[in-house]
C-alpha cells in the first residue's frame, strides 16, 4: 500500500499510550520498557503487520505528562484535539478519552470528516449512539466500535464448543471477569465520566455473548453492588435467557480474592472449563447418559443419591481445542472498512445493541426484577 492510511490517537494514557505503541512499532506489539506485566502475546505467522496498511500521525491529550511521554517516545504531538482534526493528512482518529467525551469528539471529528475508530463503551448511552451513527451517515464515515474481545482465544475456545456442539446440546454458560482491586481512582469511579464495571467490562462480557449466540435475548436480570464506594457499580452480575432457554451468567467483580475459574460451559453431553486468560482448562464428555446402579454417598452430614459421583468409564477428559488468529484483525478490518474494501466487523449496529441491553441491565438493578426484553 503506497499511501499509509494515517490514524491520530486522541488521549494518550492507559489505552492510547498502548495503541501509540502498537502502531508506532508497526506490529501490534503495545509493551514498551516493560509498561504492562505478563504482557508477551504468542507470536502467530497469521498476525497483520499492521505498519505494512497504517500509521501513527500523532497524539493529543490534555495532560502535559502525557504528551512529555510520547515525545520522549518520538510521537508526534498536537497542541490540541483541533490541530489534529484539522490536519488533512489524518484520515481517521481513534478516541480513547474517558467515556463521557466520546460523543463529542466523535461529533467534532465526523464535521471534520475523518472516520472514527472509538474505544468502548463507544457512548454512555444508545440514544447519543444513534445520534453519532446518524452524523457518521451524513458524512460518509466509518464510526468504529473499538470492542475488541472477540479476538481472544478464551472466547474463541468457548464459541467453538457452544456453535460446534463438541459437548452437545449447551444450556448454560457462566463468565466470570474477577479482580481484586477495586475500581481504581480515576474517572472510572466518577459516575458522570462512564464509570463503574458495567461501562468497564459489563460492555465487553455483553457485546461477545449476544454475538456468539444468534437467538433473540427474552430476558434480562441485573444486580450492581457498590461495596468500595456508593457512587459506581463495582460488582455486576447478569442473567440472560435466550429464546431457545439457554441461560448465561455474566460476572464482573473487584472485591474477589479468591479467583474462580474464568469460563464454565455445561452442555447435556459435558462440561468444559477455562480457568485463565492463559486459557488452562479442560473438557469432561459424557459417552452415555446409562449408569449402574448408584449407591448414596455422604454429602456434609448426610446421605445423598442423587450426588454421588458419575462412574469414571463414563467420562472422558479432553484437551480445550486451541486457536491461532490474526492479533490485529480489528485494526485491519477497520482500516479495510474505511478503504471500502471489507465488510465492517463490529458494527456500530451491534454496539447499539449492546448498549440497550447495558441501559435495560441497568434498569433492572434500579427495579430490583427480570425485564422481558427482544
Ligand atoms: N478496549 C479495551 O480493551 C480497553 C481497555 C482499557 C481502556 N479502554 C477505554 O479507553 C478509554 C480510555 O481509558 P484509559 O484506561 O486509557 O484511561 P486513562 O485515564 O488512562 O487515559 C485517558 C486519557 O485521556 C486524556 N484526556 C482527557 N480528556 C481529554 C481531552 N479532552 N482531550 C484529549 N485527551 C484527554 C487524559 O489526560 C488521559 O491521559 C476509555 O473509554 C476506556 O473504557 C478500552
């Protein structure tokens, strides 16, 4: 590609910063002095050098720490958000600013005609989603949902054996998202600046679980904690029933320490689980549903039948099946959108999506009570 298509970055911290050096480096590759712990990503031959399609123009924050680093990183600098809009050899920016500017800078930089990449949750709420995606058509822009996970392989692995069947028939599944922290000091603990986990991760764990399964999402029930603060969520759980029965338990905690594993999968024909984002884990497949004869165990003080231990000749345990992909595939697929020469992978459609069920999630655990929703 002779003319790189070129990308300025608005904010410049904890994501930004990361993105700087991913498309500095021209590899995707977002450690810098070792800036991120455990950060080394299997190398993969199907990984897009990104350089080879994209580039860096610069970088604008409002902090002047900030912008002393990416100097110090030999980041080109704009004094402002303005100067890079203006500047006519940007074709798109990719905003990654606490959630409440997003709508405005999404806005600011459609009327400047450059296409837009944005992180999630791309909009505090879908009312402004579709306010933005209406400008983005006026204008002819690509607006770009940066909701980024349904390119990790823990999700991978757990799509396959839902969409394969490879335990039978799946009828639930439970994600667990589980920190011990808290929420840390920011803006993510102001409410007006999008904070909370919902906004954080609620976006994510929603976002790939109503991609993966294709079926009208019947019902919704939400509960939000706030143990280490009053003013934002920093415990979610959600309970969805799909039209088909099939129920899914999402968590996202910051209290927990003691970590449970990161995926459960039960189908009629075995269970599989995944403990990490290492993706350890494992399967258990049922041969057949027949059994002996089974006599009662001691369950705590008493007698119990009904869960006693399968016998062993009935189980076998297998291996997760394991994935290589394209590290930059959303990267490339927002390049090849804005070129016209792809179809748009995360639509800002589906971010729409998500964001109603995030508004109805919220709605519930206001109201306390399930909430029919497609
Ligand atoms: N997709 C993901 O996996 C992922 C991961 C982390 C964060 N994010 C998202 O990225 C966004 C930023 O999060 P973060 O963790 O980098 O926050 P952060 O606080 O580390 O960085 C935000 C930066 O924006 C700058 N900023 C604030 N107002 C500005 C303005 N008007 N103009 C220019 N710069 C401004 C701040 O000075 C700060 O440096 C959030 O929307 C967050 O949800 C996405």
């Amino acid at each position: 590609m002779e003319n790189k298509f070129r990308i300025g970055i608005a904010g410049c911290g904890g994501m930004g910063s990361g993105h700087a050096i991913a498309l500095k480096s021209g590899t995707g590759d977002t450690v810098y002095n070792g800036n991120v712990a455990d950060a080394k990503m299997p190398d993969s031959a199907m990984t897009t050098r990104i350089g080879d399609m994209m580039e860096l123009s610069g970088v604008t924050d409002i902090d002047q720490s900030r912008r002393d680093w990416a100097r110090e990183q030999g980041i080109f600098v704009y004094e402002d958000y303005a100067a890079m809009l203006s500047d006519e050899s940007v074709d798109a920016v990719l905003i990654a600013t606490p959630n409440h500017l997003h709508k405005s800078m999404a806005m600011e930089a459609l009327r400047a005609g450059k296409h837009i990449l944005c992180e999630k949750p791309v909009m505090m709420c879908s009312a402004d989603l579709a306010e933005v995606m209406k400008e983005a058509e006026a204008a002819g822009r690509v607006f770009y949902p940066r909701q980024n996970r349904e390119w990790d392989e823990d999700y991978l692995i757990i799509r396959k054996i839902y969409q394969e069947n490879l335990l039978g028939r799946t009828f639930e599944i439970r994600c667990r998202i589980m920190g011990a922290r808290g929420i840390p000091g920011d803006w993510r603990s102001r409410r007006e600046c999008g904070g909370g986990m919902m906004y954080d991760w609620g976006v994510h764990v929603i976002d790939r679980t109503v991609k993966m399964i294709p079926e009208r999402l019947r019902r919704i029930y939400c509960d939000l904690k706030y143990i280490t603060n009053r003013e934002c969520d920093d415990n979610v759980f959600i309970h969805f029933t799909f039209e088909s029965g099939l129920t899914v338990r999402l968590e996202v905690d910051t209290c927990h320490f003691i970590r449970l594993p990161l995926w459960n999968l039960y189908a009629d024909h075995g269970t599989a689980e995944i403990d990490s984002w290492n993706c350890d884990g494992r399967m258990v497949r049922l041969s057949s549903w027949e059994d002996k004869d089974t006599v009662p165990v001691m369950a705590g003080s008493g007698l119990s039948k009904t869960m006693a231990p399968r016998g062993r000749e009935t189980l076998k345990e297998l291996p997760l099946p394991r994935f290589d992909f394209d590290r930059n595939a959303l990267y490339r697929n927002f390049v090849e959108t804005c070129l016209g020469t792809a179809q748009q992978t995360v639509t800002a459609d589906h971010a729409l999506r998500v964001l109603r069920i995030m508004e109805t999630c919220f709605r519930s655990a206001r109201e306390g009570r399930v909430i029919e929703f497609e």
